[in-house]
C-alpha cells in the first residue's frame, strides 16, 4: 500500500509535464514564423463616409414652424417639387394689405385726382382770359385818359396773379402725376416682394433625387441649424480626407481598396476620381473622392469606410506579418534576442524586411 501510494503521485507529475510540454510546443508553433517571399503593396490610410452622388441638404431661408410636409423617405422626387411649407399666417396678411394697398395706388385709379387737376387748370385759364380782357379794355381806356390810374394797376395786378395761379395750377397736376405713377410703382412692387417672400415659406428641391432622409415633422419649429431634409441620387461616391504628408503620392485614377463595418471583413475596390486642390486649414487634410469599380448591393449616405489608397506593388518581397515587430525597427528572435531589421513597403498586416533577417530566420510574436 506504502508503494503503490508513492508511484501514482509520480505519474500524475509526469502526466502533467507532458501536457505542459504539449501546450508550449503547440504555443510555440503557432506564435513563431519565418519570413515569406510574397507581393506586398505600399498603400495609404484613410478614413471617410459614402455619400449619396449630389447629395443635396434641404434649408429653408426662414426660421418657423413646418406647416406641411409633401414628401416621405424613400420618395423619389423631381427638380423642382415642394419639399415642406412653413406656416405663413402673418405673411398671408402682409400680402393682402400689399395687394390692397396696390390697388389703391393703382395709376388707373387715382385718374379722378388727375381729372380735378385739370379742372382747376382750365379754371385758371378761363379766369386768366378774362383778367387779361380787363387788362387790356382799361389799358386802352387809360390811353385815351379814361379810367384812373389805380384801376389799371388793379387790372394788370389781377392778371399777373392769374398768370401765376394758372403756372402753380399746372405744376400741382406734374406733381400729383408723378406722385400717382411712384406711388402706383412703389405698391406694386412691395406687392411682389410680399409674394417672393411667401415664396420663402414654400421650400422646393433644387435637384431630382431620391428623398434619404427627413429631420423634421409636420409642427415642429425650424431654426436653420440643421437641414429638414437630405436629398441625392441613387449613385453613391466615397469622400475621404487625406493628410498633408500623403497628398502628394495621390493622383486620380488611383486603385484604392474599401472596408466598411457593415460588410465587416469584405474589400471592395474603387478608384479615385477628384481631389479638392486646397488644403483644409483646421484638419491640415484633402479631400478626395472615389467611385466603386464594382458596388457593394447596399449602401446608405454617411456610412463610414476605411481606404487603403494604392501607392505601388513590389513582387517577390521577404515580407513577415506587422504583428510580428517587436517595435518599428526589430523583431523577436526564438532565443529572446531583439533583431533590428530594415523594413520596406507596409499594408494594413504586412511588412517588407530589407535587410537584418533571411527567409530561414524564425522569430516568435512578441508579448504584449
């Protein structure tokens, strides 16, 4: 019994030596590799969105409050259709006493006042003849020393006064004429800028498209800070930024390679078709756009996308996973030992080794 107590802890220690042994040879495999001769291609990140082609966001150039909605998500519209209709009220009534007041003003309307006008100039006229006959039968009479002086200064008094009240008659009608006409212009065009105005209150679609989103609802208050709506074509293009350092290694026509998280590991290729020429001072980025080669069967605006822009590819490269360094300029040899390497092209999980290990070299993944 003594015996047989002694052996089996013994071999529980052995079978647990093996197993150990076991795990470390497997872990050992598994996080330990030699370099492989591959193509490697140098590309450069960047982060950016899907976009809908044209992508238009609605505004309205008033604050208020969203009376009607003519359109739903999804809707396919035509350049030109009403959006929404803000509520108009006080401006219904501001047109309306535009309107009046155009009427009232109406050149053709105020002819009686013209009419009066007139009528007061042929009385002066009238009473101008017959002041100036009364000039002339006294002047004659004076000559021939009939009449007294005063009366004939009288006559030639009054007919100066109907001469001048004849001139001030005739400049009252230009005067009130012209007054008619600016007043009779002046109504109708506050009446037009009264109904450009209601035409604020009514928000149509500068593009045809289809209707992606709406932010808004029949009754709430629109202050401008956010579109009411998002409107775009059923083409898709890809925005990025670009940073400064990279943007001179870009060129349209580019092969550039797409993730997205909706389609988790899946790439899809594109090609770069414009790059904004000027800087973005506040993110020191470009902007470039790409199209898909070959799209994905869904998207959406705004969904968020990693690029991987294709600078050149190099054949035949002793390349190890970029895991695998230890920092940017060594890796871990099985033994412990940091080797420095010089490294070459890099993507998004490998890197070209240049010099400081061969294809026979093994080295293991560092610890994290």
């Amino acid at each position: 019994m003594r015996k047989q107590n002694l052996i089996e802890p013994n071999y529980n220690v052995f079978l647990l030596g093996v197993l150990l042994l076991t795990l470390f040879s497997c872990t050992s495999k598994k996080d330990s590799i030699t370099p492989e001769v591959m193509n490697i291609t140098e590309s450069i990140y960047a982060t950016g969105f899907i976009k809908s082609k044209n992508q238009y966001e609605v505004f309205a150039p008033i604050n208020g409050i969203i009376e009607k909605i003519f359109v739903s998500e999804g809707a396919m519209i035509a350049k030109g259709d009403t959006i929404f209709r803000i509520e108009n009220k006080s401006q219904e009534l501001a047109i309306e006493n535009a309107r009046l007041n155009s009427t009232t003003s109406d050149y053709s309307n105020n002819q009686d006042k013209l009419l009066a006008a007139q009528d007061a100039i042929e009385i002066a006229k009238k009473t101008l003849t017959y002041d100036s006959l009364q000039y002339h039968r006294q002047k004659k009479l004076w000559e021939k020393n009939i009449g007294s002086k005063i009366e004939l200064e009288q006559k030639e008094l009054k007919l100066k006064t109907s001469e001048a009240e004849l001139e001030r008659m005739r400049s009252i009608y230009e005067d009130l004429k012209r007054q008619i006409k600016l007043a009779s212009s002046q109504s109708k065009n506050n009446l037009k800028i009264a109904q450009l105005t209601r035409d604020n209150f009514i928000v149509k679609s500068e593009v045809g498209g289809l209707v992606y989103k709406l932010n808004k609802e029949e009754g709430e208050l629109f202050d401008g800070r956010d579109p009411v709506a998002i409107i775009g074509t059923e083409a898709f293009v890809i925005e990025f930024s670009i940073d400064e350092k990279d943007i001179i290694k870009v060129k349209k026509g580019q092969q550039v390679m797409i993730r997205m998280d909706s389609y988790g590991s899946e790439v899809f290729e594109a090609r770069i078709i414009a790059i904004e020429p000027m800087m973005n001072s506040r993110t020191r980025s470009f902007q470039a756009e790409a199209v898909f080669i070959k799209k994905p069967n869904q998207l959406y605006p705004n969904l968020t996308v990693e690029a991987n822009i294709i600078i050149q590819t190099k054949e035949n490269a002793l390349t190890i996973p970029r895991k695998y360094l230890a920092n940017d300029t060594s890796v871990l040899l099985m033994n412990g030992d940091r080797q420095t390497i010089e490294v070459g092209l890099m993507d998004f999980e490998m890197v070209e080794v240049l010099n400081g290990i061969d294809k026979n070299t093994r080295i293991q993944l560092p610890s994290k």
